[in-house]
C-alpha cells in the first residue's frame, strides 16, 4: 500500500445519499474516510442535498474554474441528475455518471452488456407505461411465457440487494407479480436452474479483481443474496470468470463495481447483475479486503496520471 507522495494535498468529495442513513451504509462511507486519511487524502463528505442542482436560467453563467477546487469526486450515490451536474461543473467523477446510470437501470445494463456480446441469461424487458394508467393489458405477457418460459424470474430495473426480484412459476403468478410491480419498469429473465441460490460476486477495482466470494442459500431460497438470507465463502474465480467481470465493468465504462455472475448449465459463467456502488461491507468480513482503500489507491493513480 502506497502513500501520497504529492507536494500539494489531493483533495477530494465524498458524495452519498443524503437520506439514506443506516449502519449498513455509515460503515462504508466511514471506511472510505478512513481510508482517505492512510493516503493523506483530504476528503470530505457531503450528503447530496447539500449540493443543489442550480441552473440559472437565461443568465450569463461562467462555469471556468469550478470543478478545480478538488482533485476528484468519489460519487457513492445514484443521484444521476447531481453527477451529471458536477461532471458538466468540471468535476471529475469515479464513477462516471454515465457508468452510474447504465448499472443503476437492470434494463440499460442488459441492453448494453448484450451488445458487447456478454452472456447472460435471456431477457425479455417490459414495454413502458405510464403511473397513471399502469398496463391496460397483459398481452405482452404471452410472449413473456412462450419466450422465457417457467420458473420466470422477474426483476424490477432498479433495486438492491435481491429484495425487488421474485420467481413466478406459473402464469397465475407471472401476472400477480407483474400486477403487483405495477407501471415500475421491469424485465423477465430465464431461471438458470444449474444456479439456484448461488453465485459468485466479484469485486472488481480498475483492471483487476480485487476479491471474490462464493454466495448461497440453504433455505430453499432461489436468491443467493445475503440479506435475503444467503450465506458466503471466500471463493478462487476461473479466468473466465475474471474476464467476464472486467469486460462487463469496461463495457459499461466503470471505475469499480461488483459483478454477480450465475452458472450456467455447464459451469459456463453468466451475467447476472453489475452493481457500481456495490456494498462491499460482505466481501470484507468474507476475505479480509477492505475495498475501500483499494478504490482511493486507484483514484489516486489516476489524479497523478492527470497531473
């Protein structure tokens, strides 16, 4: 592990939600903040409502020189609209908000990792509606159905930690859960049996894979998720697997992410989901890695590339 070796300080933000506020996610944003002070970072967090979005109108406004007064951004929220801000205010962010925002929407990633070429399970995503009028008909369903196929899992775009993602076995229950989900988007996906209530999660931090684990359940559960009850164990990925998680995060454009990948009938390795603010608290107490100081070192190559 290296120090900072810079005459004048890098200084950074630490941008993070500013309502979501639990022990879960202060240990990480703490963790970052410690790790900051091993390199000689200056950092400070701020909660994303204490950065206004701020447009003025048709007035003259002269952006030179903002974005300066800090080396980087270490964005670790999904505020889309404020990483886009910044970016245009002359920050530099990790992640990108482009990255953010094709990893945030389960849709996008899909749409963007299956131009790449990137095995994953077959998907089908919902047409869009309106909150206002929800689906007036369930036809597309029948595709769904003659496509997909049962056990169907079905996955709303955005969520976190497998608590949006459910399992019809039926086409009594494809419908009650699509009923249920509303006008929320959603995608349908085949049920990979040769995976049920197992994964591996691959912590990825620029060109490599800093850490894995191996995640499964033991209750029955189709979803491998810890917090859906799913335990874990250090785990030693294949090569291919270790390619697979890199071109996903280059494909994609990120800095960092955690990649979740299913297997396949064969053993062969399958795409599940990309997460780019990952937590990574599990991955920690699984292998002893502490991605947060892997992350700063990172950042910290590049701001010495830049200058």
């Amino acid at each position: 592990m290296s120090t900072n070796i810079y005459k004048t300080p890098v200084k950074g933000y630490l941008v993070t939600n500013s309502y979501l506020i639990n022990s879960k996610f202060s240990i990480i944003h703490q963790w970052f903040m410690e790790s900051a002070k091993k390199y000689a970072i200056d950092l400070k967090g701020f909660g994303n409502s204490q950065l206004p979005i701020y447009l003025p109108g048709d007035r003259e406004d002269s952006r030179e020189g903002k974005g300066r007064e800090v080396d980087f951004v270490l964005f670790w929220d999904k505020d889309i609209r404020l990483a886009k801000f910044l970016e245009d205010s002359g920050y530099t962010l990790y992640n990108s908000s482009r990255a953010i925002a094709l990893s945030d929407d389960k849709s996008l990633t899909h749409l963007a990792l299956s131009k790449a070429g990137i095995p994953m399970p077959k998907t089908y995503i919902a047409p869009m509606t309106f909150d206002t009028i929800g689906y007036a008909n369930l036809d597309f369903l029948e595709e769904v159905e003659a496509l997909i196929g049962y056990p169907c899992v079905v996955k709303e775009c955005f969520g976190s930690f497998g608590q949006q993602v459910y399992l019809a076995r039926s086409q009594a229950e494809l419908m009650a859960i699509t009923l249920k989900i509303g006008s929320k988007p959603m995608l349908f996906q085949e049920f990979i049996e040769s995976s049920m209530g197992r994964d591996v999660r691959l912590q990825v931090v620029g060109e490599e894979v800093i850490a894995s684990m191996y995640r499964y359940s033991d209750n029955g559960d189709f979803r491998a998720n810890i917090t859906a009850g799913g335990k874990m164990k250090p785990y030693e990925p294949t090569k291919e697997q270790i390619d697979l998680a890199l071109l996903c995060c280059k494909t994609l454009g990120l800095d960092f992410a955690g990649v979740d990948i299913l297997f396949g009938r064969d053993g062969e390795p399958l795409v599940c989901e990309v997460n780019s603010n990952a937590h990574f608290k599990n991955i920690y107490d699984c292998t002893g890695v502490n991605a947060a100081d892997v992350i700063l070192e990172y950042i910290l190559g590049k701001v010495k590339g830049a200058k």
